[in-house]
C-alpha cells in the first residue's frame, strides 16, 4: 500500500514538474539526464558509413560556404557535419528536441539551433540578403509524420540558392533495399514525389554509388540534388555518388527527373 502510494506521488510530482517546466527545459533535461540519447539510431547519418563517406566525399568536391540541417532532433548528424568547422543551421520544431540541443551545442559557436518550422526557416533564410547564395549543403530531414514539409523546402531552395546540394534522407533509392518514408497517397519519398515540385525540371539526381547490401546502420535511401550543372560535373565524378541507380543493380535509363537534361557543362575549374 505504502510503495502503491509512493509511487503514485512520484508520478503526480513528475507530471506537476512537466508541466510547469515546459518542453523545452525538459529538453534541456533530457541532456543532462538521458546520456544514451547522444548517440540514438548509431550516430550520424542514422549510423551509416557509406552515406558519412558520401558527405566526406561531397564536402571534398565542393567546398561549401555553410550547411543546413532540417529537422535537427538529437543532434547526431548536426556534430558530425560540423566538424567541417563551417557554420551549420538547423532547424528543428519540437520544442523538447530543441531543448536538448539548446544544452547540447551551447558551446559550440559554429552550430546554430533554431526553433521553427524549416519552411519558416528557410523563407527567413532566403529573404536575408547577408545569407550565402551558394556553395550550400542542405540536409533536408524534417519527416517525421503526416505533414511533409519537403516539396515545400525544395520549392524555397530552388528558388532561391545557386551551385548547391540537397542532400535528402530517408528517400527510395530504386531497385535496392534502402528503406524509404512512404506517409501514405502521394507522400512517399520518391522520384514520382520529386517531380510534383515546382523546379523539377531544374534538378539532377545522384543515388549512392552502392546498394544497400554495402551500407550499415539503419540503411535508408537517400538522394542528391544540384541545379547546377557545374556541381553537376563535379558530382559525376564521384566515387561514392552515381546519377544512375547503384552499380550492383543498374538497369534501363537513368531516373532523371529532368528528362530533357544534358550532360553537365564542363567545369573550367577541373578541366
Ligand atoms: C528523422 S528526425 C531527424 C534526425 C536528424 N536529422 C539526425 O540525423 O539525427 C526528424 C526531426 O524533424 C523534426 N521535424 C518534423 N517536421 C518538422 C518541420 N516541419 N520543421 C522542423 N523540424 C521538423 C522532428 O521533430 C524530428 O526531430
């Protein structure tokens, strides 16, 4: 009777204390409190190899002014670009993810944690005239539910940045076995989802060079996107990239997603 009762006003103190903490001091004590949660799904890139070697790869072919990062969570992928010692952004809408990595990157004067919704974010990022133009590497991977911001996220930035990449995660990879999010009728991550964006006609796509078969972790898709036709050049050139499906699986055409796209123009840098 005793222990019921003990219980039971611990539960109602943990309540009263979440409530008037709010998400996000919670967040904060989800850091001090939760140290397993540093290293939730294996680390960056949901613990894959492959795709950390991928981003090594991409940080080498181009040099990137910044990186951007939507849907931050934990802040697993966050610490492992930002030892590029560029400046990341990332954007996370979860008021208790956001308290936990408030306290997590509080010393880390390159990372920037932002609270809001990436599309919101995005805009604020656009419309500042101080903001770099190009040379970005965005990380879309803010999906998470029902409401898939992503067409919207491509729409911004393709409107707006020039020589940059967009790296997407969780995305259908065809003809191997990466996982992919499908959220029902017309949102899942895939190439047919791609071509409903307004700039569809303005992109290139690039797959991992290998199959699932060659990844560790949690072995989701991904796919990289440039509308410039010099990153473009320089993305085919990739080991770890391919702008068809990966190697071990390649049939038919390579899945465009513009169809009338030429080879990229040559890049005077590499000539
Ligand atoms: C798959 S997790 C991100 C994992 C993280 N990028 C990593 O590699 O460890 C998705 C995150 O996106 C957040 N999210 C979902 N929709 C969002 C939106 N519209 N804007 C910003 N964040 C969002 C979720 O709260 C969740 O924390």
């Amino acid at each position: 009777m005793a222990l019921r009762f003990n219980t039971q006003k611990k539960m109602n103190i943990k309540t009263v204390v979440k409530n008037l903490a709010g998400p996000k001091l919670l967040g904060i004590f989800d850091y001090f409190s939760k140290p397993e949660y540093k290293n939730i799904w294996g680390g960056a890139f949901n613990g894959q190899a492959f795709r950390c070697a991928i981003f090594e790869e991409l940080c080498e072919t181009i040099s990137f002014n910044v990186i951007i990062e939507t849907g931050t969570f934990r802040g697993n992928t966050t610490a492992f670009v930002a030892n590029k010692q560029l400046p990341v952004y990332t954007v996370e809408s979860d008021s208790r993810n956001y308290g936990y990595v408030l306290a997590r990157f509080l010393f880390k004067p390159r990372i920037h944690t932002i609270h809001n919704d990436s599309r919101a974010f995005l805009k604020v990022l656009a419309e500042d005239k101080d903001f770099p133009k190009d040379k970005v590497f965005f990380y879309l991977d803010a999906h998470w539910d029902k409401e898939l911001p992503l067409r919207e996220e491509l729409d911004i930035i393709f409107a707006t940045w020039r020589e940059s990449v967009v790296m997407v995660d969780d995305f259908k990879v065809p003809r191997t076995k990466y996982q992919y999010d499908d959220y029902g009728e017309g949102k899942a991550l895939t190439i047919e989802y791609l071509q409903t964006s307004q700039h569809s006609n303005d992109f290139q796509l690039f797959f991992p060079a290998k199959g699932d078969e060659h990844e560790t972790g949690f072995k989701r898709g991904c796919v990289v996107l440039t509308n410039s036709p010099k990153c473009a050049r320089r993305l085919s050139a990739m080991q770890t990239l391919s702008p068809t499906v990966p190697r071990t699986e390649r049939r038919g055409a390579p899945p465009h997603c513009n169809t009338t796209a030429k080879s990229p123009e040559p890049d005077p840098a590499h000539s």
